[in-house]
C-alpha cells in the first residue's frame, strides 16, 4: 500500500481547508492528518478521523473532506491488519475522489489502496480491476509511479503469478504523459 501525506498537492480545492472553505469538519480533516503524518500519532489521527467521519453528510463538507477522511481511516485500518474494513473505507474514498474533478491523485491512491486491500482479502479480480482503474487515473496525471510501486508491493503479492498483472503492468509501462492544456484562447 502507498502511505503518503494525502494527495491535495495540484488541486483546486484548498490542502488548507479551513483557509478558504467553510466545511465543518475541516479542523478535523488537518488536525488528522497532521497527527498521521507531522506528530506520527496514528491515534490521534484516527480519533480526529473518527469525529468527522460521523459529520461527512453535513452541509458544506467538501469531497476532498470526505476523500481524506475515508482515504486516512483505510490506510490506518490497514496497518492494522484490518483489511475488510479497509476496503470499505477506501471504495468510499473512491467515491469521494471522483467528484474532485481538478486532480486525479486521490482518485489514483484510492483506487491503488483498494486494489492492495481487495489482493490482500483475496478477491483477486476485483484487485485487479482497481489496479487498472489506478493506473488509468494516474494516466491523465503527471505522476508515474504505480506501476513501479506495484511490482514491489507486498500487498499485491497474491496477483504477482497471475499472467494479468504482468500484462497489466506492462501495458502501463510506458504510458504516454497527459496532453498539454491548451489555454482558452488557444484552442
């Protein structure tokens, strides 16, 4: 699984919430991630977590609050050994992060995190569909790195002797760098 600070690097939508948005669970959401990954409390983070996770239907909480906080809680709950409810969290995160249209990065780590939950759960051909739909996501970004993560994985290792992952990442091996965007103007 890839534990990394959680992806608002490129986005729109603030990494400082609580600078621009309104949401009520934004104090939560940072105080969360920074135990996680400043103080490394995972205690602390997955309290903070906790406490929003049960305001996220609020008015004014955003998908990047939601993503974070499911996307967090997954990541705990693995390293916990927890991999059914993990699993939960991170499709929920998947969910989240497909309505944060400026960047793609959550989308791609929800998707990855889940593909290493599903693999470890067994459920191999589910991994395997978040695998692609990882490796789709990261695409349209200008990040590669998932292929490269997953051939060392540990989590993904009940796919490594089927065939589809190999072909799998083969086929996004070289995987072509997203289009320049063309400005308004321009186009």
């Amino acid at each position: 699984m890839e534990d990394a600070t959680v992806v608002a690097k490129g986005s729109k939508t603030p990494a400082n919430p609580k600078a621009v948005s309104t949401s009520p669970v934004a104090s939560l959401v940072e105080e969360g991630v920074a135990a996680k990954y400043t103080k490394n409390d995972p205690a602390a983070a997955r309290a903070a977590w906790e406490k929003a996770l049960g305001r996220l239907e609020e008015k004014g909480v955003t998908p990047m609050d939601r993503y974070q906080v499911h996307a967090g809680l997954g990541m705990l709950h693995a390293e916990q050994k927890e991999y059914d409810r993990a699993r939960d969290l991170f499709k929920q995160a998947v969910t989240a992060s497909r309505e944060i249209t400026d960047n793609l990065k959550p989308l791609s780590y929800s998707h990855y995190n889940l593909a290493c939950a599903e693999a470890l759960l067994g459920e191999r051909e589910a991994a395997l569909a978040d695998l692609r739909a990882a490796l789709q996501a990261e695409r349209k970004t200008e990040r590669r790195k998932y292929v490269k993560l997953a051939e060392t994985d540990d989590s993904l290792a009940a796919l490594k002797d089927d065939p589809r992952f190999r072909s799998l990442l083969e086929e996004f091996a070289e995987s072509p760098k997203p289009a320049p965007s063309i400005p308004e103007g321009k186009r």
